[in-house]
C-alpha cells in the first residue's frame, strides 16, 4: 500500500503550500517529527522550518463558528468522503484519493461537499514518527495474547498513515448565580448528622482548553479512548508545512453542536466548584444557571497514527497517538489458541464433574453399607 503515502495534504491557500517540492528534486516534501522539518524522501533534502512555526493565534469566536467565517479553508484542497467507513478526508489539491486511512478501502470518492468548513487555528506536530510509530506497533502486538502467529507479517503489509484529527478546544468566562440547599455533617460515628441551609451566592469560573472530539466517527469509538489523551498545551499556529505528507480528518461535529456539549460539561464543574466554595458536604436542589462571555474556540488537529490490515477478510486497526505514543487497537484471535483454552476449560470441568459422580457413588455405597 505504498499509495497511502502519495496523500499529503497542503489546506491553506497560502504561498507554502504552492512550494511544498523538493528544491533538489522535485518529489513531495513532508514533514518530518523527528527533525522539525521538511524532507525529501527521495534525495535527503531537508528544510527546518522550526523559525517559521508559531504559538498558537487568535481563535473563533461562537459568531464566527455559526457563520463559518474563515472559510477560504479548502480553496486549494479537495475532500474525499469514504464509502466503505464513511471516514470524511482533506487532501492536498494535487493529489489522487486513495487508500482510507481507517478502514484501508480504495473507496475514497471526491466530493464538491464543502459547507461549513474553517481553517484550522492550531495544530499539535506529530512527536512521534513513522518509524518510532513502527517500534511501538511491534512492541504492543507481541503482548497481545492468544493473536495468530502470522499477525505482524499481515500487518506489516500496510503502512502506518498519519491522520490529523480534529479537535474543538474552548475557553470562557462564567458567571452564575446560584441560590439553594447546602449540607453539612456534624458528629460522627452513629451520632453524625447533616444539617441543611438555604444559601445563596455568586460563582464565577475561568474555563481554559475544555476539549471535545470533532469527529462523530472516532467519538464514537472505543477504541479512540486508548489513545485520546492530548496535551493540547503543546498547541501551534496552524500552518500547512507542519501537514505536509499527512491526511487530515475533516470535521463532522461543528463548533456550535461541539459547544453545547462543553457546555454541559462546565455546567457540571460549575456545580461541583460552588458546593466547594460553600465548603458543603452535600448540595441538595440548587437552582442556578451559567452566564458565559467571551467565548473562544480553537479548532485544533491532533496527530494519530493509522494502521488498518486486514486478516481472514476482517479489517482490524491499530491507533497511535503521535504526541504520546500511547496505542489501542483491535487484533484477530487466534483459533487455535482458543480451542485450546476452550480444551482446558472442557478439562477442568469434566474432571469436576467426574468428580462429583465419584462423590455420588460413594455416597450411595456408604448408604448402602448402612442400611443393611
Ligand atoms: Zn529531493
Ligand atoms: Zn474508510
């Protein structure tokens, strides 16, 4: 599949993205996480852009997000809806779909579909490489139990694709007013007891980086728990360069749905942060509802690595994080070493109920031998 590599992704209309070939030779220039800088796989030609990268911009704010403003987004890139997963991919303008990155179908349509789409405010650069990505793989299959034997050589028939993935990072200032029943405990042992008391107050909490997942697709999969873990501290200024070589998701949760759902979780640690300031042990009903202002959102892209082969007609797939290395991912189990443990446990349990016949007999012979 030495396809998926030809799918580099250039989103931005800016001038880099027209410079992304080798000034040596020609070939596509991708960047590389072990360096910081754009490489030419083919002559070794390497251009450090680490001067160029910045820290992260001026982010959207929710008037923005509802009115998609910024949206020169995909002038110079083409999208590409999976039919087989239904993955919704960008990719650089010059290239040819090919190979899902998910589910490793060559079912990668192009589609003029472009409503809704922003430019990115930030990216996280990939950390970890292709090749590191590669050491971690092997490493996490060989602690996989009862997986075939054959199950690396199959998995090293596919490639490793970096898929950026979108993410919705909010801040926000809340004020709440807040009236309602609080608990204390007194005592202890078998005399404690709670007293309650009406209070009211005012409760303001400064939200920075509530995170949410824009892909409905991974948010939606279990297996994107095992390496969801971002330290989007380590955010940048978006930039094209920093995409070079990788697939980028597009995003299918949009910053207004992204932002009640931040809401409901700040809505919780808003409870949480006004039974603390009433320093309560219990809160009863309190009735209190969350002003918020100056909302701002970042639409981030964080890295992943992408393994999908496919063994007995199944696809199975590995993630890796590219900042963490952490991995998760679904393997085939081997049969023959399920039968066998299908053969141990049919053991264990005949000899259990061998036994208890045994038992039974004895019993009825020692019955016997009294009753006469
Ligand atoms: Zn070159
Ligand atoms: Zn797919």
């Amino acid at each position: 599949m030495e396809n998926n590599e030809n799918i580099n992704v250039n989103m931005a209309a800016s001038e880099s993205a027209d410079n992304k070939k080798c000034p040596s030779c020609g070939a596509t220039l991708k960047y590389d996480p072990a360096t910081g800088a754009l490489s030419c796989e083919f002559c070794g030609r390497s251009i450090d852009i680490r001067q160029q990268i910045q820290p992260p911009g001026v982010a959207y704010s929710l008037e923005d997000l509802a009115s998609h403003a910024g949206a020169h987004y995909l002038q110079k890139a083409k999208i590409a809806n999976c039919a087989t997963c239904g993955g919704r991919f960008i990719l650089n303008a010059q290239d040819i779909a090919n190979n899902c990155p998910y589910c490793g179908s060559n079912s990668l349509n192009e589609t003029d579909d472009r409503t809704g789409m922003l430019e990115p405010t930030g990216v996280l650069p990939f950390k970890i490489s292709k090749d590191e990505a590669v050491k971690l793989f092997e490493n996490w299959i060989s602690k996989q139990r009862f997986s075939p034997a054959d199950l690396l050589t199959k998995a090293k028939a596919t490639d490793f694709t970096g898929v950026y993935v979108p993410y919705w990072v909010f801040d926000a200032n809340t004020y709440t007013e807040y009236s309602g029943k609080f608990g204390y405990i007194y005592g202890s042992g078998d005399d404690e007891y709670i007293k309650w008391y009406n209070k009211s107050g005012v409760y303001k909490l400064n939200v920075k980086g509530e995170t949410i997942i824009a892909s409905q697709r991974l948010a939606a999969d279990p297996l994107w728990n095992g390496v969801s873990g971002f330290n989007m501290n380590f955010m940048k200024k978006y930039d094209p360069d920093l995409l070079a070589g990788f697939v980028a998701e597009r995003y299918s949760i949009d910053g207004p749905a992204a932002w009640l759902t931040a809401k409901d979780r700040i809505r919780g640690n808003i409870k949480m942060g006004i039974k603390n300031q009433e320093r309560a042990d219990r809160v009863g009903d309190i009735k209190f509802e969350p002003g918020y202002s100056n909302v701002r959102a970042k639409y981030c892209l964080a890295p992943v690595w992408v393994r999908s082969f496919k063994y007995n007609d199944q696809v199975f797939q590995v993630l890796i994080n590219g900042q963490t290395g952490d991995v998760s991912g679904r393997t085939p189990k081997s049969l023959r070493f399920l039968l066998r443990i299908l053969m141990i446990i049919g053991i264990v349990m005949g000899s259990f109920l061998a036994l208890r016949v045994l038992m039974m007999i004895i019993r009825a012979f020692i019955s016997f031998l009294q009753s006469r």
